[in-house]
C-alpha cells in the first residue's frame, strides 16, 4: 500500500481492498508458475477487478 500511496492512488477503503486482492492474485499465480516443476497454462482467464465489487476467480 506504500507503493499506492507514493503514486497517489486513490485511498478509499474498497478500491485499496480490490487493489490488494489483485496484487495478492498476481503474486500466487507468479509463486505457483516460478517452481521449478511448475507447467503453467498458454492461456488461462483474466479476471476482471471492479470497484467495491468481488467476483469469484473462475478457471
């Protein structure tokens, strides 16, 4: 959130809330495809984050 802070990113608690969820998402999917054994799919699905809203992460 520091990082969002310093770029001036809006502070109103469910964006901060989608944002974090975001970078969170981002960070499994890089820990699970950086493995050494890892297979990671040629295409797989987007999800599309929202303000105030939380949709489910469908594979």
């Amino acid at each position: 959130m520091n990082a969002a802070d310093e770029t001036g990113l809006p502070d109103d608690p469910e964006f901060r809330a989608a944002f974090a969820s975001y970078i969170e998402w981002g960070t499994r999917i890089a820990l699970a495809n950086s493995q050494p054994d890892a297979k990671p799919p040629l295409e797989a699905p987007m999800p599309h984050w929202g303000w105030g809203v939380a949709p489910p992460y469908i594979r």
